[in-house]
C-alpha cells in the first residue's frame, strides 16, 4: 500500500455497513458528490464491482493493521478503450494528517498506469476540497482547470477541479 499504518484488499459487500459508516462521518461526506441516505445506497457500486465484464469500476478497501476497514480508494468511469479512470478515495477523519492518502494514491496510481497500460488517471475534487487537492498534486497530478457545475452535490451543482496524471509524467511507460 505504500504506508506502514494501512494494506489494501477487495472491497466486498461485506465490507458495506463499515464503509458507509466511514463515508457518513463529519468531514468525510462533505468533501464527496456522494449522495448516501442509507447503506443500501452502496448496493449499485457493489454491483458494479462485481461484475463479470471489463469493470468500469475498480475500488480496494483501506485496512488498518487490525483489519478493520478505515476507507477506500480505487477507480470509476475507466475507459479502458481509451486508456482512462478517474481516482476516488477516502479516509476516516481518525487517519487523516499521516501521510496514508498520499502514499495510497500515489502507489494505486502508480500501479494502475503499470499494470493496465492506462495513459492518464484524472481526479474531481469539489473545489473546497483542499486537502484532497494537496494529496494529488503530491502525487505528480497537475491542476488542469476547473469544471463550473459539474456534479450535483446533495442537490446543488457545484464547482470541481480537475487534476491529471499522464503516464509519461510518472515516469510510466504505457503499454
């Protein structure tokens, strides 16, 4: 996983009630274009990731060294034609401020772009999402602009920043 602290494993359905618990925390859902009213609302992500076809998702749950599922990072809206996926993660507010999203995304990142010959790993960070726009440019993603009204965030359409990561800049080269 790149950090001492955490490890990565699938995320399964299994792991839905202790995930939306961490999503649904102060400071977590605020920062996300989630829109959870319930653990069920979870159920179509799950879907998705179980699916027998090329996954449009990919997402691994963030563990502590207890096991006990502390977030989840991964990938929506790949576009495997295309070379393409968006990087989604989050963190329980008790593992914030260690250096654990950075190194995550970082080596996902990194591995992704390696192992699926992927040319570009892009993020949408809601524009007040400061600490999520740190994490990426640590990471080697670059500020590419912002896109006015992107997503509805609980019923508002809000302001996103786009961050992108090419394969050439990481030193990766596609396939």
């Amino acid at each position: 996983s790149g950090h001492p602290e955490v490890s990565l494993r699938p995320l399964v359905r299994g792991d839905a009630d202790d995930w939306y618990a961490c999503l649904t925390q102060p400071g977590v859902l605020e920062h996300t274009s989630w829109q959870l009213s319930s653990v069920d609302d979870l159920a179509p992500l799950f879907d998705a990731l179980e699916t027998p076809r090329a996954p449009t998702q990919i997402r691994m749950a963030v563990v502590d060294r207890a096991g006990a599922l502390v977030g989840s990072i991964g990938f929506h809206s790949i576009q495997w034609p295309h070379g393409t996926a968006e990087i989604a993660y989050e963190l329980c507010p008790a593992y914030w401020g260690r250096g654990i999203a950075s190194a995550l995304c970082q080596s996902v990142s990194r591995w992704a772009l390696a192992a699926f010959g992927w040319h570009r790993i892009q993020a949408c960070v809601l524009d007040t999402n400061v600490a999520s726009a740190a994490v990426l440019r640590r990471c080697g993603f670059k500020h590419e602009g912002r896109l006015r009204h992107f997503r509805q965030v609980r019923g508002v359409a809000r302001d996103f920043d786009v961050y992108g990561l090419i394969a050439a800049d990481g030193g990766i080269a596609s396939r």
